[in-house]
C-alpha cells in the first residue's frame, strides 16, 4: 500500500503548489486584478476534468501492463515542459479581456504535468482498488486531499517566504521528476493482471450509475466549486489578490472533502440544514456591507460560509458514492461539475449579467438544491432545523452590522422592528410545517410540511437572487468586466446644492462629484485641497506647465488641479472607468489641464516607454490605485519603484494615495524610500463632520532632495522624514508578504 499513498499524496501536493506559483508569474502581468486567479480556478478545474477523462479511458480500454506503460512515457514526455516559469508576457491589448491569453499561457507552461498530476488521484486509487480489492479506496481520495492542504498551508508561509519564484519552479520540477519516480514504483507492485477481472465479485454484479445519479454529482460539485470560486473573487476583491487569499479558500473547500470522505460520520444534514441558511446570510451581508467589516470579520465570515457549503456539497457527493469499478467515471463527473461551476463564475456570469451576483445566484441553487432533497428525503428534522436556521440567520444580521458592539441592544431591536413581517413569515412557515395547534407538534411527515419547506425555500430564493438582480436606487449606469464591476449612481437629496454623483468600484467609492454649476469644479472624496494630494498639486507654489502623470482615473478628480500648460496623463487599467468617467463626469472635460488617457496597467506602460525612451519625465507621478480596498501589490515592489524613478524628473515628486481601512502601506514606501535615499511626507488629512463628499484619507509623497518638500503647504500640515530613520520592509516581484502591512 505504501506506493500507493506516497504517489496520491506527492501528485496531489505537487498539483496544488503549482497553482500559486503559476498565479504569481500571472498576476502582476495583467494588473493585479482577482479576475487573473479565477481564469486561473478555471484553467485547473479544466485540466482536472481532462486528467479524470484519461484516467477513466486509461483504466477502461487498456490492460494492466499498458496503462502503467502509457503513463509513465506520458510523465516523461510531460519533463519537455518542466520547469514551469513563463517568460517574459506581454498582455497584449488592455481593451481586450485577457482570460484567453491567461488560458493559452497556462497551457503552454504547465498543461501536460497538470493534466497528468490531476489523473493521479483516480487512476491510482483504481490500481489500488485492483491490487487490493476488498479494500475502500476512498480513504486515499482524503489522503491526496492532506496533499494538497500540506502544498497550500506551505506555500504562503514557507515557501512563498523563502524561496524566489525561480527556485520555487525549479523544485516543483524537481518535484515532478521524483513522482515519475514513484508512479514507476506503483507499476512494479501492482498485479500484472487486467483491470476487470481484478475486481471484486459484488462490485461486478453493481449496475452502472444512472444518467440522474450523474446529474446529481455534476450538480453538488459545480456548486461546490462555483462558491469557491466567487468567494475567492469577494475576498481578493474586498483585500488585496496575494496568494494567502487564494489559498484560503481552496484549503477550506479541501478540508470539507477530507472530511466528508474520510469519515464516515463526516456529514450531519440536519446540523448543516440549519447552518446553510445562517452562512448565506453571513456571506451576503458581508458582500453587500463588507466596506464596514473588518479584515477578521471578512475573511472568517466567507470562509466559514464556504465551510458550510462545501460539507453540504461534499456531503451528498459521499453518500451517493458508487462501488469502486465506478471510480473513475465518479471522479470525472465531480470533476465536469466543477469546471462547470468555475466557468460559471468566471465566463458567463460576467457575459450575462452587468453586475456581480455570482454569490446570490450560487446560494440560492444551494437552497433550491438542499430543499429538493428535504422534500425528496421526507426528512423533517431538517425541515424543522431549515426554519430555526432561517429565525438565526435574521438575529446574526445585526449582530455583523453594529462593527465594536456600540449600543447593541438598540440596533438589535431596530433591525428586528425594520424586519417584522419577515420574522412573522418565517415563525408562520415553521408553525404551519410541524406544528398542530390540537395535537401539539407532528412528529411524522405532513403534506403541510412539504408546504411549508417549499414556501420558506423560494422565499429564500426570492429574497437572495431577487435583491442581487434588482439595481440599486439611481442607478445610472454598471459594466463588468474582467477588472470587476464599476457602478455610476446619484445621490438622491431634495437639496440641488448637495446633489452628486458617484463611481464605485465593488463596494468602494473610486469618485464624486458635486453636480451644481458651483460646486463641479471641487475636488471631493480623497482629493480635498488640505489632502496630500491638494498639497502636492497646490497652485501656490508650482511652476507652469507640469507634466504630471496618474496611475489610476477614478472619475478624473485630479484633472481639476490641472493649470493652463499642464499635461497631464492618466493611466487607466479598465476600459470601462474610461468609459464611465467621460461619459457621466465633467472633471476631464473641465480641465485646464491637456489630459490624455491610456489604457493599461500603469506599470508596463511606465517600464515599455522607459526602455522606448519616446515620452518625457514627469515632474510628478501619482500613484492612486490603493484606495480601493484591493491592494495592487505589484505597483509597489522594488522593479515597480525602481521604473518610477527612472522616469521622473531629478526636482520631481512621487504620490501615493495609501488610504486603506485594511492595510497600512507606509513602511513598504518607507522601505523604498531608505533605500532609494529619499525624503518623506506623510500627509493625513480628516474631514469635517458635515462635510459628506470629504473623505479622509492618507498620501506619502516622496522626493530625491528635502527642498523640494520643503513647502508651506506641505510642512504645514506635516513634518519631512529623512531617509536615514525610514525603516520598512522592501516587496519585490518574488517577495511581498501581506502580513506586515495589515491592520
């Protein structure tokens, strides 16, 4: 047996730790943007799929002998591609959604070993079942699943710490040569006979699963995998895209499987009936109200969400199990379902809809699903634990929402009073379900149960998916794409002075603008006149004729510093904040400023024209794309900085805008800043309390000579910081830990 585990084991950990390490090279190519790691989900859910089709195909139409042999000279083959270290990447046309280019490199640089390492588990587990017949092989299928939560847990803290993406390929490679040494290994130990024969009697006399038992595997996975994926997409999305953030996620979802299939006893329905219902409130409140969450309440709510999901999922994926000659043909339907469910989340739901419901959608067909099988089952204990569940779920609200606990009590009872008829709804179901007002509660199955499980249930749906599809009050305009979702809205107020319009990207303000003929020239949310920003812009002691260069539009505020021969150049990663930012705001066009606008990540378009050496220096250079709640950490390593400097101008000034709720990026910049021998300001400015469209915020800005911070509307507001009692961390392409910048 002990072939057989090591394979399963070593495949399954050299199949997840290449999933990070591929999302690395990847990610600072193509913005930083969370969408890179879900085409990344949907690549390996893919190529899952395609390894479990030749697993099943290998073990179906092949003798002993020659599925060993094929194997192995496919596993050799497979060094052609090793290691996997994609070279230098051009992300081609920044209009364009770049999934496909994604896609393609993954395949050219890692698709035959991946392919091969997916077909580990199934294929060995089948050579298993046939060298030891009265023996389950599911226990392996849990084994390969310690795997891959090893090669997750390692990555973030260990290897990702202390080796450079390089030395990480080149001992995945490594890696990858001692498990063909180990396949070989198990094809010596394992009887030379053919594959049918060697099974066992009862397995043989077992009929084929249906087309309705696939059905209902290919289902349970996809929305396994789909509630994976769109939790994966929230977290990066609401935090930073890093790895840790990746991983995560899948480390849950693989712990639901070593669960469910490593215990018999691993899966409670009741327990998770009423639980499911107390998570999709959890995770969609927190999608809706995650701005006032914080890092723990965001990233424990999800993942326990996803926790929930995933046993229930997995769960009835275990007790619908076929006998072990159908292994094969099991895992590759599980693993149809789950490509199925990421390109859900990845490709189609983006096609079809403007705006982000992914985790309304994929909660409710939980719900729809986990009801059908209440109502199939007769199961009333569940039944009764759905409408406890549901009473939880409606008191946990508040309890997310009230932030340090700040007169709990009062929100509590205002929550409860705004929801009345919901409660009463809910308490009538449960009553009306199990309950009989002259013979006290039923005890069986009653035709008024099945009423009332299917009413709670599509009240759910209702509620959920009904909320998601239906736009927000004064909506003016969404898009998605691959950089996520942009929302344009009016503030809605009877005063015309106070009436302005905004752009969110997610639940994050990027821009407002006041629309009185007073007022539209004012800079507003983090670009107030006492801001860093304002400061460093200021009109009082600035020459004429700036040439000024912004890493991020937003609606354009900064173009209202602009003065009569100033240039100024914006670049912007996502088309449709172009888009959105001429089309519904007046900052660019009011301009005093020459404004041009490119399109693409701002720091390959900075690295392509230092080395064409076609544009001039910039006499200041603002980096504004942290203040979403999103850290693009690829902006802020040392080759980033290093381009940034090469471009700027010897007086000239580097801006950051480093307001973040969940992050504090100043001793990254302080770290750059010590060992580039600058001087730093660090300007925090706080709004007056009526001032609405005023935000607080914080900027760094940074120059070569004290001098040139050395200005009244600077030191008015700040001290200037020598380089030499700087002190901070230093990120680089290969190195950048999220854990010392956090809150």
């Amino acid at each position: 047996m002990l072939p057989f585990a090591v394979a399963i084991f070593l495949g399954a950990f050299l199949l997840f730790l290449v999933q990070p390490i591929m999302g690395r090279y990847l990610l600072p190519e193509f913005g930083g943007s969370p969408s890179v790691w879900t085409t990344c989900l949907l690549f390996f859910q893919t190529a899952l799929l395609v390894g479990y089709a030749y697993a099943h195909v290998l073990t179906k139409y092949l003798a002993a002998r020659h599925q060993v042999a094929v194997h192995l000279g496919l596993l050799m083959g497979a060094f052609l591609w090793l290691p996997p270290m994609p070279d230098a990447i051009d992300p081609g046309d920044a209009s364009t959604s770049p999934i496909g280019q994604v896609l393609r490199l993954l395949i050219t640089h890692v698709g035959l070993p991946f392919v091969l390492l997916a077909a580990t588990g199934p294929l060995v587990q089948r050579w298993f079942s046939d060298t030891f017949p009265h023996r389950s092989p599911y226990r392996l299928y849990a084994l390969s699943n310690v795997g891959s939560l090893l090669a997750l847990v390692a990555y973030p803290f260990v290897i990702e710490t202390t080796l450079t993406r390089a030395h990480q390929a080149w001992g995945w490679a490594i890696g990858f040569v001692g498990f063909t040494v180990v396949c070989f290994w198990c094809g010596r130990t394992r009887r030379a006979t053919g594959g049918v024969a060697e099974v066992a009697p009862v397995a043989e006399a077992t009929p084929p699963p249906t087309i309705r038992q696939m059905a209902h595997w290919l289902v349970w996975a996809g929305l396994a995998t789909g509630l994976l994926a769109a939790t994966t997409e929230t977290l990066t999305l609401d935090i930073a895209a890093v790895p840790f953030l990746w991983l995560a996620p899948i480390t849950v979802y693989l712990l639901t499987f070593v669960v469910t299939f490593g215990r018999a006893h691993g899966y409670r329905p009741v327990l998770l009936a009423g639980a499911m219902l107390v998570a999709a409130a959890v995770s969609l409140d927190l999608r809706v109200f995650g701005t006032r969450a914080s890092f723990g309440q965001l990233l424990g709510g999800h993942l326990t969400a996803l926790a929930v999901a995933g046993l229930i999922c997995h769960g009835e994926l275990f007790r619908s199990r076929p006998q072990p000659r159908y292994l094969t043909l099991f895992y590759l339907t599980i693993s149809a379902g789950g490509a199925l469910g990421t390109l859900i989340v990845a490709v189609l739901s983006p096609y079809w809809f403007d705006h982000n419901i992914d985790l309304p959608l994929l909660w409710s067909a939980l719900i729809l699903c986990v009801g059908r099988e209440i109502l199939r089952t007769r199961d009333r204990q569940r039944a009764v634990a759905w409408g406890i569940g549901q009473l939880l779920a409606l008191a946990m609200v508040p309890l997310l929402r009230t932030g340090a606990f700040d007169h709990l009590g009062q929100h509590v009872l205002t929550w409860f009073v705004a929801q009345r008829w919901k409660l009463g709804l809910v308490v009538v179901v449960i009553i009306f379900a199990v309950g009989d007002h002259r013979h006290g509660w039923v005890r069986t199955w009653q035709r008024r149960t099945s009423w009332g499980v299917a009413v709670l249930g599509l009240w759910l749906i209702f509620h959920y998916l009904g909320s998601a599809l239906q736009p927000a009050p004064d909506t003016v305009a969404v898009r998605r794409g691959f950089h996520g979702t942009v929302t344009v809205t009016d503030y809605p107020t009877t005063d015309p002075r106070a009436h302005a319009r905004f752009m969110a990207h997610g639940n994050t303000t990027h821009g407002i603008q006041l629309t009185h003929a007073d007022f539209v020239d004012y800079p507003t949310s983090y670009y107030h006149p006492d801001s860093g920003i304002g400061r460093a812009l200021s009109r009082s002691n600035q020459n004429v004729g700036r040439n000024i260069c912004v890493v991020g539009l937003g609606v354009g505020t900064i173009a209202s510093y602009g003065m009569p021969g100033d240039r100024i150049r914006f670049y912007e990663i996502d088309p449709h904040v172009v888009e959105l930012a001429e089309r519904h705001f007046q900052f660019l066009a009011r301009s005093q400023a020459e404004i041009e606008i490119v399109v693409g990540d701002g720091r390959q378009l900075i690295e392509r024209e230092n080395r064409a050496r076609s544009s001039p220096r910039f006499d200041i250079l603002v980096l504004d794309a942290f203040s979403s709640d999103a850290v693009p950490m690829h902006l802020l390593t040392t080759e980033a900085f290093e381009s940034y400097l090469d471009r700027l101008a010897p007086a000239g000034v580097l801006v950051f805008n480093i307001s973040n709720r969940l992050v504090d990026l100043r001793p990254v910049l302080e770290g750059h800043a010590r060992a580039h021998d600058m001087f730093l300001a660090h300007i925090i400015h706080y709004p007056a309390s009526d001032d609405w469209w005023d935000f607080a915020s914080q900027w760094i800005i940074l120059a070569r000579e004290r001098g040139t911070l050395d200005v009244d509307a600077i030191t008015r507001a700040t001290g200037i910081a020598s380089p030499e009692t700087l002190h901070g961390p230093r990120w680089t392409d290969d190195f950048a830990s999220l854990w010392s910048v956090l809150r």
